[in-house]
C-alpha cells in the first residue's frame, strides 16, 4: 500500500486536492466578509453610542438654573480684598473701605532658660469667648476644650507639643527673645469671640499660683488670674460698606452682602474702592456655545457614519440604517420643537441664535445671543434647564426629576416643618457644682451622648452658652453633624436641634443637673411639612415637599411664612433637560442596543454556519482525498503491469524479418 500520495501514479495529488477543495471552500470567504461587514456595523453602533454618551455628558453642567444665573464680582483695588459671588448676589456697586483686620489673640509666658525647664503637669482647659467690661463672655458656638499634660510632657517643649497634638482650636510655639524662651499661645480663629481663658487643673494642687501649669492661666476677667501676657488682642474685622459699619470675627465675610465673599488682605483707613457685581455673561454664552460646538460633534459622528458620495457613489457602513434616521429624527424633533416655558420670555433656540444649517449642525449667532443674555426680562435658564419659578419668596424650588410634567403647580401647605425642642418647666439653677450638678445626659435626633459643665457662678446668657458650647463641642454629636441653639426666657432653658422634621428631637434623659437646670422638661419632636401640590398630597421631610402624580419628582423647600395657599410654580424642562431625557431613552431604551443584539445574534449565526461548513468540507476533503488515494493504486497496480509486460516482452526471441 502506498502511503504517500502520488508517488505510485506521479500525479501531484495534494496540489490537485487543494485547488479542489479553494472552490469548495467559497462559501467560507462569502461568510467571512458577511461576518466582516457584521464587525464593522457593531464598531460603528459601539462609536455611535459612545458620541451619544459623550454628548449627554456635555448636558449635565446645562441642566442646572444656576449655570445661567452665573454672577461675577470685582473689586477695584484688588490689594485690599479678594471677591467672589454666587448667584443669589445682586448685581449693582457698593462702595467699599476696610478699616481694620480680624485678628487672633495671643499670649505670651514669663521668659525660661531652655525650651527643657520643667513647667509642671496637669489640665489646660481652654474656652474662646468675649471679654467685655471686665467679665468674659462664652462663645456658644465653641466648645471648651481640655488638654492633658502629663508629667513626660511637663517641659516647654513638651507642653508646647502636647498643645499643638491635641488640635483644641489654639496653637503654641516657642519664641527666644534673646533673654530666654517664652511659650507662645495663639487661638487660631480671628474675632473678639475667640479671645482665650485658659484654666488650670495642676498637679501641685495650687491652680493659680505662678509656679507649675498654673504659670500657663490666664483670665483677664476681674478677678481672674493672668499669669501669661497678652501680645496681640483679638480684634474683629472692621469695614464701611455704602456707608453702614461692618463688624465681623473673620477676614472671610460671607454675610455682609448676600452671595457675595470678602477675603480681606488689607486694612487702609479713608481709602474707598468700588466693587462690582454683574452677571457672568461671558460664562452663559461659553455655556451655549459649548452646547452648540458638542451637538455638532455628534452630528457629525452620526454624519460620517450615515453619510453617501453622490460623487464616488460609496456608500457608508449605516448608510439608510433605519435606526440611525430614528435617532436623527428624535434629535431634530426635541430641539426644533417650542418648549413649554417656565416663564423666562423664551421658548425656541432661534431666539437666542441657535439654528439648524442644510447639513443637520447648529450654527450659533453670537450677537444675538449676546443680546439676550444683556436683556434683564429674559431668563436664559429656562431655556435649557428644568427650572420652577415660584410666586412666593418663602417657597423655593429645589430639584424636579425626568417623571415632573411641565405645568403651573398651586401649592398649599397644612403643616410647616418644626424643630425638635425640650423646654425646662422652671428657671434654672445659676451655680454649678463639680460633682453636684454638673452632667446632663441627653440624645439629640436619636444619638446619645453626655456632657460636663463647667463649675462656677452664670448669668441665665452665660450657662445657656456654656449649655450650647458643650452639647454642639460633644465629640459623639459633631461627629454626626448634630447641633443645637440653647437660649433662655426668663430663666428658663430652651433646647432646640438645628434639625427639621419627624427626625428632629431633644431629650433630657438624666444626669444631676437635670432637675436644677430643667425641671421637667417638656419635650417635642419636630413635624415634616406637610401639603398638596395641585390638590394632591405631596410627601414632607423637614422642610422639604415632594410632589406626586404629575408633579413626581418636583422638590420644595418651605422655609416659613403661614399655612394656607402659597402660590404657584411655574415648572418646565429646557433644552438641554428634554435632550438628556430623550438620550435616556435611545441608550435605556434598546433602541441602539436591539440593534447590536440583532447583529450579534447574526455574527453568531454566521458562526454556526461556518462550523457547519468546516465540518462538511472535512468530509468532502476526505473523500476526494480517498478517490486519488483509489486512483493513485489503480494507476501504480497498472504501472507494474505495464513494466512486467515490457521485460517480458523483451526477453522473446528477436525475429528475423529476413
């Protein structure tokens, strides 16, 4: 049996076999460049979604009111004070003089030989307030604050480490004044409100004598005891604006013009500066154009993808593509229709100059634009984002969803939101004792923790401050962000959380100053606002409403006046929020992804059919493989037959012809 093809018959089988089985496998390369085509499509809908993303990414910054209701503030000697605005500011110009920086109290300690002399251990309290006419004032909205200085840390060096380790709202330092070394002690915030007492719990059992810790007190008070020296008093910043003085404890100012922030860097009695407030309309007209600019690049996208040569009469991958001329259309549609305003004077992109040339882009009229954005009785905002208009200054719109349907919305509210509160039954006791009555035990919005007070001799102002300053400095409640406002009538202690709603509570649940300080204490939780919007109740949480029905998704705040009617709203979705919500619906709603589907379902059906196939021209290589194999003997048996003949042949005698 012959084991290599060709070698009995001299054909050169496996050639022959190989051109057989090119044609036969012509149906491969047609499934090959069917499946390549396939590939291509999936690249071009992958491109096409992606451009889609890219451009619903670009609407995100234009949904907000506020990109358009941008404000920008100048200040004309820029060497006196950094400005800044927020939209809430007015436009207009206010005259300005800053007379005088904040600055943060400093103390100073007698001279020692060496940063390590031993001072002494024990506790540094610090408290921040106010001192005024000799008696020094709590700042409620800080807490007192204790420092450990044990006896490894009792040199100046190590106090001073000790200090600045325990992050208490002061730092210290060491300063040689050529004489010896002195412990420098600086709050770190500005204002008269921050100024430093500093008592001493010292180890040698003597608080104010000067010698140990208690070298380090200081009450500039009357009566109290000052062993350290004030270097630098603290001072609140002192500004004229349109000629009404300004007083405040920082050089930041936030409130002194609504919207509008001061970074004060220096004080120049007499001098006057101009500070202007105007809208940013450099930054609305970005804005839009930046708009136009990614439409555009999608456009083309959707362009080179769709697009045919007349010319070269080449066509492109999703040339007629019935879901591309879909996503086209919707796009034309939501930005060629009016919008339902929600009451900015504007409802097509033409009226801005936004318009659509012969080749499906956005061309943008600068001038025209520019016009509008200069014109107080236009609202560009409304335009492009989803904005609610309310018709009272008390009712705010906060947010509203894809579900809020356009429309006038008619509030009215039953119920405004309320603070937790607990009320003591009797004026309070003013002395406080150390172990007597000196811890209250209280949970405010559900956390619970416990405080100390202060021993000493109060006013009802001064242990409502020292109340407020432990309960808002209490490490479990400000690491929950829990606050309260602690005030006094007559005596009588009021606790109320900074929190609104069913959430917010106050309760005195022990200690030994409850009694003394608050009887029995009446207690109540605070009440969620509640209303309707178009005469359907809506949901209240603190002070925020929440529509249902067709004003799903529509959010307010109710931040006071009366119960009753409140107005309307005036609610629309703009451009750039229509367009985000289509987008929405090509990505999330399958219309590009059933067409993916559909061409993976056809690439794996290709697939099959290709392994199919193989499988098939395995066998037919086979078999015409096993016919030459059969031909190949036939013809070698043959050959040898061929070749016996002739030698015998050649052996009979040779006849002669003569």
């Amino acid at each position: 049996m012959l084991s290599t093809p060709g070698i009995g018959s001299g054909l050169d089988v496996n050639g022959i076999v190989s051109q057989l089985m090119s044609i036969e496998r012509r149906p491969l390369l047609a499934l090959d460049n069917k499946e390549a085509r396939q590939q291509t499509q999936l690249t071009a809908f992958g491109t096409l979604k992606g451009a889609l993303s890219s451009f619903q990414s670009s609407l995100a910054s234009l949904t907000s009111p506020a990109k358009f209701s941008a404000i920008s503030a100048a200040i004309s000697d820029t060497s006196l004070a950094s400005v800044s605005a927020s939209s809430s500011a007015v436009t207009g110009n206010y005259d300005v003089e800053i007379q005088s920086l904040a600055q943060s109290q400093k103390l100073k300690s007698a001279n020692f030989a060496s940063t390590s002399t031993a001072i002494g251990s024990g506790t540094l309290t610090i408290q921040f307030g106010t001192y005024s006419g000799g008696t020094f004032t709590l700042n409620p909205d800080k807490a007192a604050q204790a420092i450990t200085i044990s006896p490894t840390d009792s040199s100046l060096a190590g106090i001073r480490d000790a200090i600045n380790k325990a992050d208490a709202g002061i730092s210290a330092s060491i300063v040689n004044d050529g004489s010896g070394d002195r412990l420098v002690i600086a709050s770190k915030d500005t204002g008269l409100s921050n100024a430093l007492k500093i008592t001493v719990t010292d180890d040698d059992g003597n608080n104010t004598d000067n010698s140990g810790l208690s070298q380090l007190a200081y009450d500039a008070s009357i009566g109290g005891t000052s062993n350290l020296t004030e270097t630098v008093a603290a001072s609140n910043a002192e500004m004229v604006i349109d000629g009404i003085p300004i007083s405040k404890a920082s050089n930041t100012i936030t409130d002194a013009i609504e919207g509008v922030t001061f970074n004060l860097l220096k004080a120049e009695v007499g001098t006057t500066t101009t500070l202007s407030i105007n809208r940013n309309t450099a930054g609305i007209e970005k804005a839009v154009s930046n708009f136009v600019n990614s439409y555009n690049e999608l456009n083309q996208t959707i362009t080179d993808l769709s697009k045919y040569n007349a010319e070269t009469k080449q066509a492109s991958i999703l040339t007629g593509d019935f879901t591309v001329r879909a996503l086209q259309n919707q796009l034309r549609n939501a930005l060629s229709e009016p919008l339902k305003t929600a009451g900015g004077g504007l409802s097509i992109l033409a009226e801005i100059g936004v318009s659509f040339q012969e080749d499906g882009s956005l061309k943008l009229d600068s001038s025209k634009l520019s016009n509008v954005v200069n014109d107080v009785n236009k609202d560009i905002s409304t335009l492009f984002a989803s904005v609610g208009k309310t018709s009272d200054s008390l009712v705010s719109f906060v947010s509203a969803t894809s579900d809020t349907v356009n429309g006038n919305y008619q509030l009215d509210i039953s119920q405004l939101a309320t603070q937790g509160t607990a009320i003591g039954s009797t004026p309070a006791a003013l002395t406080i004792s150390a172990g007597v009555n000196d811890t209250l035990d209280l949970t405010i919005n559900g956390t619970s923790a416990s405080i100390i007070l202060a021993a000493g001799t109060y006013d009802a102002d001064s242990l409502a401050a020292e109340i407020q300053s432990k309960i808002n400095g209490e490490s479990t409640f400000n690491s929950n962000n829990l606050s309260v406002n602690v005030t006094q009538s007559a005596g009588t202690l009021t606790i109320t959380s900074d929190q609104y709603g069913s959430s917010s509570s106050v309760e005195i649940t022990g200690g030994n100053a409850e009694l003394d300080l608050f009887g029995t204490a009446v207690e109540t939780t605070g009440l969620d606002v509640a209303g309707k919007i178009n005469g359907i109740s809506a949901i209240g949480s603190g002070q925020t409403l929440t529509g249902t029905g067709n004003s799903e998704g529509l959010v307010l705040q109710i931040t006071g006046g009366n119960t009753g009617s409140r107005g309307s709203i005036d609610f629309a979705h703009g451009f750039a929020a229509k367009l985000d919500q289509v987008i929405n619906k090509m990505l999330d709603g399958k219309l590009i992804d059933n067409r993916i589907e559909g061409i993976n379902a056809k690439i794996d059906d290709i697939n099959d059919q290709r392994e199919s196939l193989t499988r098939r021209l395995e066998d037919v290589e086979k078999r015409i493989r096993a016919q030459f194999s059969a031909l190949d003997t036939m013809i070698a048996s043959m050959t040898q037959t061929s070749t016996f003949l002739q030698q015998q042949l050649s052996r009979l005698p040779t006849i002669d012809n003569n």
